[in-house]
C-alpha cells in the first residue's frame, strides 16, 4: 500500500500526471520531520520561497530544495536571535524611534545602488511605437481629465458586518442574472434552461458557479462542481463530468452556461460549454475624441496646433516599495524621479505602501528619519507614512507640477482601518501628501482621458493561478490591454515597473462624421515592462 503521506506530496508538487522523483520525495518528507511541518504547509512556504526569488518553475528539484531548506533554517535562526536577544523592557507597541541609524539594520550593505541590470526593458507591447520623448519643459496644465466610473462611496462599508444570507441572496442573484444575459445574447427560450441536479435524460442549458469539492488542493476534473441558484436548481451542488468536451477552462467562482444532462442523478455530463457574452469595448463619439486629443496639447500655447500632440506618458508600479532588509524605499524613490526626469503625465501606485507583512515593521524596531520632529510615544503608521513615503512624492510634484499622482491602497496596508476587499480610500489626513495626489479605492474602474482604466492592488492572478508563477506581462486579452508591473521591490532585491505611451485617437474624415468610435487603446499603446 503507498504512503499517504507521498500521495499528499505528489498532489500538491508534482506539476501534470508525472510523479516527483524518490530523491526529491525523501528530500521534502526530510524537512517535514525537521521542521514538524505538515505537508499543506511545507507546499505553502514553498510556494511563498518561489514567489520571493521570482522563480518561473515551481517544481522542487533537489538542488532548489537544499537551497530552501537552507532559507527555512536561516528564518528560524533569525526568530530566535530576536527571541533571545529582545530586551525585557521594551516598549509595549513597539513605537518608532525618533532617532536615526545610519546603515543597513542587519549589518548588511545595501545592495539597490549595486543592482545589476537597472533599467532593463524585459518585455515591450506594441513595439514598432515610439516610447514617449520627455518634453524640454513641464507642461503648462495637466493633460489628464481623470473621470470616476465606480462609486467609491459603496466601498465604505462596515466590515464583517453583512449577514450570511444576505451575501447569499447576491450571489445568487448574480446567477440568476447571468443566465437572463446567456438566454438574451444566444437567444434561447427559457424553457430549455433547468437543473443540473435534477435527474432526466432531457438535454438542458445549466448557469451556476465553478466550485470544488475540497476547500484545499488544485481544481481538477474530480474536484469539479456546479453551484446553483435557489430559483433554478434549489442551490443544490452536482458534480461535472467533463470527459464529452474536447477542452476547457475552469476556476473557483466563475460563473459558466453549461449544456448537458443528468441521467443518473449522480452528475451532470457536459456537451458544451456556452459562449458568456464579454462587456462592449469603450467608445465615444469624435467629437469627445477630438477633445481629449486637443487636451494632450497641455495648453493654448505648448504646441504647434498642426503638428500631433505628444503622446501620454503614463507610469505604473505596485507595491511593495522597499526591500524586506530596509525601510529606505529605494525603489520608490527611484521611480519617482523617473517619472520626474521624463515629465510623465501621470504615475499609478498600488499598494502595500507601508506592507504589514514587512519583517521591521511587523517588529517596531526601526528608527524614524532625523526630519521627523515628532515624540516617540505618539509617533503612528501615518507618521512613518509622511516621513518615509510622502517626501519622494513631494519632490516629484515639486518636478513636475501637473503630474497625477494615484495611490491603490492594499488590504497589507497598514495605515488603513479598512482591511476587506473591496477596500475604501485610506484617509489622507497628516500623510503630508501633495495636492496632486489621489487617493482612490481598491479596486477601482476611472477614465484618463478616453482610457477607461481598472485598477486593483489584489492579487487576482495569484488566487485565481496560484500554481504558477506568473511574470510581469503586458497583454492584449479580448481587446483589452492588461497589465502586469509585477512587484517594484522584491524581498531581497529590486523588482519591475510598467510604462505606457499612448499615442493620442487619429480620426479619418469618415470618422469624423460618423457615430460611435471604440477606443482601441491596445493599437495606440507601448507598454515597457522595466527593471528598476
């Protein structure tokens, strides 16, 4: 009989239908008796070691798995140091110092100077554009009319305080209206819609949700379950039998239209999965169009009126912004004076700006800068916020007067009371923020001129593919340009930023008199995916 515990290590590291080696087998149940772990949790901290050095391949060979059990064994030595060594009298809270030490707080040189490679272009979108010149001087007025398209209010709501079924009543509602928008674009009379869960050898069209049988381990064709609503199929659970369609594509929570039957009762049998219509592509008229084309002008008096306007200079970084060593922000100072040097028009951050994950944050054993003239015990997060963040923001408005400056906040964020998602704005009071900056809420969907932008400092990717170690990208997905900065700073080292140019909406005479023009921003854009 095989032991369990290596059919457990197969399910969660062995990647396709081929079995992990003996060697590499013998070498992760060595660390699970070393560390007394179990064998979720030895997949977790592997998983978080792969995504801390940016590894494209997740599966564990035995040279990568000494190197991990090396990182294991030095985290636990550096745990107990700070065990052994903490004094009995320190502070409780850990507060700020308002003193500063200069150097690296472990005794190590800081390496962001020393990066290799700064500046590298690792992927570009859209290659045969131009990427944007900067301008010999600022412009005269911003050439972003930022434009809100989500009602930010909704996001201030009370956490943990919605009631389980009325959480239930909306996503099943969502069911409900998804198979009103399926009957509509495929038009199909509402009789041929039916229960999954209901016996019958009549062919029906099922809506409901991907779920799994487990609420740990990959999806897999045995795992696969539909979600119905209370109206359609009583809310019952059925699980799929996939083995009739040729190929598929499933994750947790997406909402599918499936054809097929239940003849035994026992599963649902799948003969094809039903297009879901996608969202219209953006539009306006010409008219709206040749607006925000005159907008990129910056002023009566920038440019030549018959020469093209330039083209808009976009940044875009994700947190977090310093290395886990040190609370310097190398990275999101260096940034900002890129954003400075190349006069952009306008630079998006998301967070975790002051990460609650970070190893001297999670501690308080850090110094605030000399500048801050402020008592240690009434020093906050918001505190390290204006003297550790706010400054490299500042001098980049001093720069570039009319630059936009948006800020994401994360559910790691630290200065924010409100850690659910969807997440409100965090409060900007005692930030020192400049007037330029906005805050905005996690996510968020806005329009820059006629770019209709949606935002979030979530991880969607990683929950929806946590198998894979995606890299930072810039796609074109269904007419719609997606984006991936990846992460500004790494945990031991610099990371990467994305930078857009969009070229301003040209108009034929025939469009100029017509109706309604998409935008077609993934024509018009150069995305550089940079190292910092």
């Amino acid at each position: 009989m095989a032991d369990p515990t290596i059919a457990e290590l197969n399910d969660k590291f062995a990647i396709g239908t081929k079995d992990l080696e003996s060697d590499v087998i013998a070498e992760l149940q060595s660390i699970m008796r070393l560390y007394s772990l179990s064998t979720q949790d030895l997949f977790f901290k592997w998983e978080s070691y792969c995504i801390k050095l940016d590894m494209d391949e997740m599966r564990p060979s035995v040279q990568r798995l000494r190197a991990f059990k090396q990182d294991l064994q030095d985290a636990l030595e550096k745990s107990h140091r700070t065990q052994v060594h903490s004094r009995p009298d320190k502070r409780v809270g850990a507060t700020p110092r308002g003193a500063v030490k200069s150097g690296d707080v472990f005794g190590i040189p800081s390496s962001f100077n020393d990066r290799p490679n700064a500046g590298e272009i690792l992927e570009v979108l859209n290659e045969h554009l131009q990427a944007a010149e900067p301008p010999i001087a600022p412009f005269s007025e911003s050439r972003i009319k930022l434009t809100a398209a989500s009602d930010q209010k909704k996001l201030g709501y009370k956490p943990l305080a919605m009631k389980l079924s009325e959480a239930s009543e909306i996503l099943d509602d969502r069911i409900d209206d998804f198979m009103n928008i399926v009957m509509e674009h495929h038009k199909i009379d509402y009789s041929e819609f039916g229960s999954a869960a209901s016996q019958s050898i009549t062919e029906i069209i099922a809506v409901g949700r991907i779920a799994s049988d487990s609420a740990e381990g990959k999806l897999n064709t045995a795992s696969l379950l539909l979600e119905t609503s209370r109206r359609m199929g009583g809310g019952l659970r059925v699980p799929l039998d996939v083995e009739k369609i040729k190929g598929y594509q499933f994750f947790p929570g997406q909402i599918v239209a499936l054809r097929g039957s239940n003849t035994s009762g026992q599963h649902f049998t799948i003969t094809d999965v039903l297009e879901i219509p996608l969202l219209p592509n953006a539009a306006s008229t010409p008219a709206a169009l040749a607006t925000h084309r005159e907008k990129l002008r910056g002023g009566p008096d920038a440019m030549d009126s018959d020469s093209d306007p330039m083209p808009l200079n976009v940044y875009f970084a994700s947190g977090p912004y310093t290395a886990d060593d040190n609370l310097d922000f190398e990275p999101l100072h260096q940034i900002c004076s890129q954003a400075a040097d190349t006069y952009a028009d306008a630079l998006i951050l998301t967070g975790p700006f002051i990460d609650a994950d970070h190893p001297l944050i999670a501690t308080g054993d850090f110094d605030l800068p000399d500048e801050a003239i402020v008592e240690p015990d009434t020093a906050t997060m918001s505190t390290v916020f204006k003297y550790m963040i706010s400054p490299a923001l500042n001098r980049l408005v001093a720069s570039n007067p009319n630059v936009t400056i948006l800020l994401v906040p994360s559910t790691r964020d630290v200065i924010d009371k409100h850690v659910s998602w969807p997440q409100d704005a965090f409060p900007r009071k005692e930030l020192g923020l400049p007037k330029t900056a906005k805050i905005i809420g996690n996510p968020m969907t806005l329009s820059i001129n006629e770019m209709v932008l949606g935002i979030s400092s979530q991880d969607i990717l990683h929950e929806l593919r946590h198998e894979d170690a995606l890299p930072p990208f810039a796609k074109v997905v269904e007419s719609v340009l997606v984006i991936n900065p990846g992460y500004l700073s790494k945990r031991r080292g610099a990371g990467t930023y994305a930078r857009m140019t969009l070229s301003p909406p040209s108009l034929t005479d025939a469009e100029s008199t017509g109706g309604m023009l998409g935008h077609r921003i993934f024509d018009r854009a150069r995305v550089e995916i940079t190292r910092i």
